[in-house]
C-alpha cells in the first residue's frame, strides 16, 4: 500500500479569482487572522519577500481545535492563480514525510471555484489521510468568502 496520497476539494466562492489568489500570492495573507480568527493565528514573514516565489513564512493556525505550527516555502503562478504551499517544518512533519497544500482559484461567473489539493506522504500506514487540514481549508475559504463579501456590502 502506497504511503503517497492526494485528496482534493472545491469550494464556490462569490470573491473574484484574482482576488481570492491575491490574499494567499501577497502580504494580504497576513490578514487571514482577521478573516477567519477561528482558524489562523497568525503569519509571518521569515525569509524573502512576499509576493515572490521561494518565500518561507511561519503558520500559525488550528487543526481541529489544536495550535499547530508550519514553516512553508511558498511557490506562486499568478498565471494559474495558484498558490503552493511546501511544508518544510512544523507540527505536520510529525505524521508525514512530505505535505504540499495547492490553493486555486478559477473563474465562476462573478466569483469563483477554489480548489485545495493536499499532496503528502505519511511515515508509516498508521498515520490517518489528513482530513482535518481539508476541512480546515474548507472553513478557511468559506470565512474569507464571508469575510470579503462583508467588506464588499
């Protein structure tokens, strides 16, 4: 049995694509902990420089009610409106080898489809499919959706 999985969802949006992908390719996502205070704590900056490709910055969010942590170096296609998020320390590499979170926004009509993909790998068969991270993903995105619908009004 492979240890390598993916596991994906889609979320209907009314925030424009391009403007779903700027919160999470800019310095704007350091507001998430505004937009879903439930969920994310905080976001930092801890090598290069937002909006570029190879950023590292720190996660702080929560996973089922638990702190949890992530250093991610962050890899940006402002084509594709996607965001790729590679986990390179934290909390999570405690039950997976390798775990990669996409975020992608198409265009809807006036909205948008956001697409979560989890890539990872688990050390060992025990580890469960991370569905906690996809239901968070889940709620994060239906906040900003509120969020930025509240702000447009």
């Amino acid at each position: 049995m492979s240890l390598s999985s993916r596991m994906e969802v889609a979320v209907e949006t009314s925030v424009p694509a391009e403007k779903f992908h700027d919160i999470f390719s800019t310095s704007t996502i350091t507001q998430l902990s505004s937009m879903s205070p439930a969920k994310v704590q905080a976001i930092h900056l801890l090598k290069g420089e937002w909006e570029k490709p190879g950023c590292t910055i720190s996660w702080n969010f929560y996973i089922d009610g638990a702190p949890t942590a992530a250093k991610v170096m962050e890899d940006i296609d402002n084509t594709k409106l996607s965001t790729t998020f590679n986990v390179i320390e934290g909390d999570l590499m405690g039950a997976y080898k390798s775990f990669k979170a996409i975020v992608q926004a198409t265009p809807k009509g006036h909205g948008s489809v956001v697409r979560w993909t989890m890539i990872y790998e688990k050390l060992s068969e025990n580890i469960p499919a991370p569905t906690a991270f996809v239901d968070f993903a889940v709620d994060l995105t239906k906040d900003i959706n509120a969020h930025m619908t509240q702000a447009q009004a």
